[in-house]
C-alpha cells in the first residue's frame, strides 16, 4: 500500500522525560497526535530504516490501538522487524530485556506507569534505546525538537494486523514476530536466582501474597510464582491485566495496596507480601506486620545480595537517587564498594550499569534493579527477596531488625502534595531556593540546619552536568528534608517532600516512624512556607 502523510499538530510544549511523554488518554487520542510523537521519535534517533524494534505496553486503555498505529508507521518508516509482546502487553523490565537479548536497535514501550488507566485517565509512549534503557537526554532532546517542526507523518494504508496469535509474520514488507511477553523474562530470572532453593520455600509451608493490581506483572507473577516455584494457587491477585487496572489505581504503595496492606497485618497474614504497579518496573515489600520502606528494601538487597548466585561473588557498587533515603550508603560503606547519588530518573543508572561502576540501583519511589536490565524490576526484586528468606531462614522483620542493628535505621517517609496550582508550586520552591545559602545555622522547630543545597549531579561517565535535580537541607541531629517538583503526573504539580532521620541509638531502633519524623517534618514546613503559599494544609498521599 502507498504511504500516506498527514498535517500534525504539535505536543503542547512538553518535553518528553525519561518516562516518556504521558497526557490524558483523551490527547493522545486527538487527530495526528500520537502519530505526530511517534514519527518525531524516528526522526529523532535517526530514522527506523532496517531497524528492529520492540514494542509492548502495560495493556491499559489505548495500548492495543496506539500498537497498530505504531506498527503501520514503522512499516511505512522502512523498519526491518517489529518484536511485539502477545496482545500488546510485555512489561518496561521485559521490554528492555528483549531488546538486549535480541540486539534490537530499540524499543517502544506504550505506559504511564503507576498512573491510572482508563479513557478519561491516563496515557503515555517512550523510547529505550538499544542498550534497553530510557532514551538519553541528548536522544530526548532530538525527539523534543521535532515534535516542534514536523509538518507530516508517513503510515501504511493498511488496516490493522493480528497481535494476537504467536509467530512471525508479514506486515506491508516489515516483518512482525509476536511473542510469549513472559518466557524469555521468566528464564532470565531462572538464571540469576535458585529456584530450587525458592520452591523448597514454599513446600516447606511458606505463605505469601502478590497484588499485580490489575496490571502487566499478573501473567509474570503467575507463570514464575505459582507455575514455576510451586506457590499455592491464588498467591497471585488481581492477576488479569485490565484497560482501567481494576478501576484502580496501579501504584505499589500503602495507600493504593491497601488491601494488601489490610491482609499483610491481620490474623492470618502471609509470610510475605507483595505488590507491583502499572508496567512492572516497580515493587512494594511488607513483611507479616511489617512494611518495608523502598529505601531500606535497597540498603537490605545490597547486604543480602550474596545469597543470590548471581550476585554471589559480590557487588561493584551501588546507586541511589538523591531523594532515596541514605541506608543503602551506610551498608555499601560496610561493604568496601562505591554508592553514587544520582538524579531522579534511571537513565542515570544506565550510565553507572554500563560502565561497571555499579550492580544494583534504586529508587525511594519504589523502584530497584541490577545489572541484568536497564530498567527497574518489580518483579526481579520479590525474587531476590525470596531467594534471600529462602537461604537466611528468617522472617523480612528479623532481616530488617538486623540490619537496622548493624548500621542504624533511616527513618523515611514521603509526602506528595498533589495537584498544586503550578504557579503556587514553583513560587513555594523559588522562594526556599532563595534563602538556602543563609539557611546553614540557623533552627527550624528545634532543628539546626546543617547545610543546605540544589542538588547538581556530574556523570562520571558521560562528564555530563545535570542541575536543577532538588532541593536539600540537612540537619545536625541526622535529619534530612529534600523538596521536589514531580513530572510524572499529567496536571499540575506535585510537591514531593522526602524526610529522614537516622537513629542509631539501639534502644530507639523500633519507634513509630511518624514519631521519630515528626521534628523534621516541622522544621520542613517552617523553612519552606508550604501551607501559607499553596494553601494545602496536608499532603495528599504519605508514603
């Protein structure tokens, strides 16, 4: 069939991050428009012309159309090969797998992560370049001056083609292979985890829950948990990926696993729990009558990761963003290897990873990975979990008690100030960044500030400068508040306030974590002003 070209309209301004760019389901709806940022991606990294790519999504609302759109564009683009998950669902993790796997030149990855689902909710696109992560900042940039001056698109006339039947086929002269989302992902797990060891586990009676949440990682969980590693029938909830996640919303947290949450700390609680979000890059860990902070889920993954064969023979490093509390730094001190502090965003671990420099990496919102993708895991890390229960013969209480003794407990907590009128937010923000030179001595409800900062980030392996990445104040009694303006949400801005405290006072090892929080968090309100400039009295989400 002819190619076809149409007038576009442009992207709004917004300039595609590392997830992507994400806008209400109903935009990328709109005439041209997804078609327009697809075909600014292939302008963007140089054309698709004899290239492979992968596409897969998280098979929320859309996902299924906006795979065909992609397909006929990529055939009319002179792409050699499209690799697209059964039905258009594979997870970001198992995306960025297949594209190392295969040595494709890159993947579509159709997700806006823990966000909503549905036609009034929630859509987005992104690009990982071949060594399976998000596209680079200067691969961004590419993409976001386009959308700028395109003036045209080309597509097949064709109509749209089965994704749901396994094998290779043709499409309009491009090859498409449709294949299982889950097997290769399931075998390269099989490879960095004892599975004998896991599944003697759970013969041995050991219970345990995982909330897919009506998302991508319901069919993983399923066929490695329960099929593979003998997990009873029914640990997988919630397991069916839905358009609209259950009329929920896919984010692995206390708040929005409640129900996990609820069981995790009843009567008959599971051993283990665990839940994953949206596209399954993410994980939430709690213990019978223990939740575990995603920070501290890192600083315990790096000391136990020997337990694992493939992490038996040591860590090279590891890597936290800024905001992610410091245990982990603490455990890779007692290690003898390198902790860098990186910018939100896991383009920057990618840099780290393929350099050697670090093993693992994590994020405080709920993220963490190795050197086995370029992307975080959720999946992954319930494994290593488990591998971990499996050969210390203790609880997810006991490990963390351990570890706590052992290098002291970071506190940490979250607080997201949802939808602010972004003139309030970043008012509130200019005007804290204005006084953080003469912050330094002085006290905030009893707190003394100790230094205060923006943080500036310089890759040690690019020698690239990221600047603007939040703001830090750190106090003498070893509490920390860091301010964020968030760019995942599609309205707004959310004001994301992160608070920790180190203890290491053995006898205050077990506080209610509000408790110990409370100082910092007031000093955090007192220096910034935010109640008075937003007009919020309480964050929306804690976390």
């Amino acid at each position: 069939m002819p190619m076809q070209f149409a007038r576009t309209e442009p992207i709004d301004g917004q300039k595609p991050g590392t997830s992507g760019l994400r806008k209400k389901t109903k935009v990328f709806q709109r005439p041209h428009y997804l078609e327009n940022y697809v075909q600014s991606i292939f302008d963007g990294i140089g054309g698709v012309e004899g290239k492979t790519l992968v596409v897969g999504g998280d098979g929320r609302f859309f996902n299924d159309q906006a795979i065909q759109i992609i397909l006929r564009m990529a055939a009319a683009n002179g792409a050699a090969k499209c690799i697209v998950g059964q039905g258009g669902i594979m997870s970001t993790p198992a995306v960025s797998h297949l594209i190392r796997k295969r040595k494709a030149d890159g993947g579509l990855i159709l997700s806006a992560s823990h966000n909503p689902g549905g036609p009034d909710a929630d859509f987005g696109l992104k690009y990982n370049g071949p060594n399976g992560g998000p596209a680079t900042e200067a691969v961004t940039e590419r993409i976001y001056e386009r959308t700028k001056t395109i003036d045209c698109y080309k597509i097949i006339a064709s109509g749209g083609m089965d994704i749901d039947t396994l094998g290779l086929r043709s499409h309009q002269g491009m090859q498409v292979e449709i294949v299982d989302p889950v097997e290769d992902y399931a075998e390269l797990m099989e490879s960095l985890f004892d599975f004998d060891k896991i599944a003697a586990l759970f013969a041995s009676g050991f219970t345990m829950r995982f909330d897919a949440m009506h998302a991508v990682t319901g069919p993983y969980a399923k066929a490695i948990l329960e099929d593979r590693l003998g997990a009873a029938p029914g640990t997988v909830v919630n397991g069916t990926p839905s358009p609209d996640f259950g009329n929920g919303h896919p984010d692995p947290n206390p708040i929005w696993a409640k129900t996990l949450m609820d069981e995790m700390y009843g009567p008959s609680a599971p051993d283990f729990g665990a839940a994953s979000d949206g596209d399954g890059d993410r994980n939430m860990i709690v213990g019978r009558n223990c939740y575990v902070t995603p920070s501290d889920s890192l600083a315990l993954l790096t000391a136990q990761a020997h337990l694992a064969p493939a992490y038996a023979k040591g860590l090279a490093g590891v890597a936290r963003s800024m905001p992610t509390s410091r245990a982990v730094d603490r455990v890779a001190e007692s290690l003898g290897i390198g902790c860098y502090e990186t910018p939100t965003g896991w383009k920057f671990f990618g840099n780290l990873l393929d350099a050697g420099k670090v093993t693992l990496c994590g994020e405080e919102s709920a993220g963490t990975g190795s050197d086995h993708v370029r992307e975080k895991d959720g999946l992954w890390a319930v494994l290593l979990w488990l591998n971990i229960l499996a050969e210390s013969g203790k609880s997810v209480a006991e490990l963390l008690a351990d570890m706590w003794k052992a290098h002291g407990r970071c506190y940490y907590t979250r607080h997201d100030y949802e939808d602010v009128e972004s003139d309030k937010a970043n008012a509130m923000m200019d005007a804290l960044r204005g006084k953080l030179d003469d912050l330094p001595g002085t006290e905030a409800a009893g707190l003394t500030v100790e230094t205060a900062d923006e943080f500036a980030y310089d890759d040690p392996v690019d020698g690239s400068r990221s600047t603007g990445q939040g703001l830090r104040v750190t106090f003498t009694n070893g509490a920390r508040a860091v301010f964020r303006l968030s760019g995942t949400g599609t309205q707004g801005a959310t004001i994301r306030v992160y608070l920790e405290q180190l203890e290491t006072d053995p006898a205050k090892l077990d506080l209610d974590p509000a408790e110990a929080l409370a100082p910092v968090a007031r000093a955090a309100l007192e220096l910034s002003d935010l109640q008075a400039m937003t007009g919020r009295d309480a964050p929306d989400v804690i976390t």
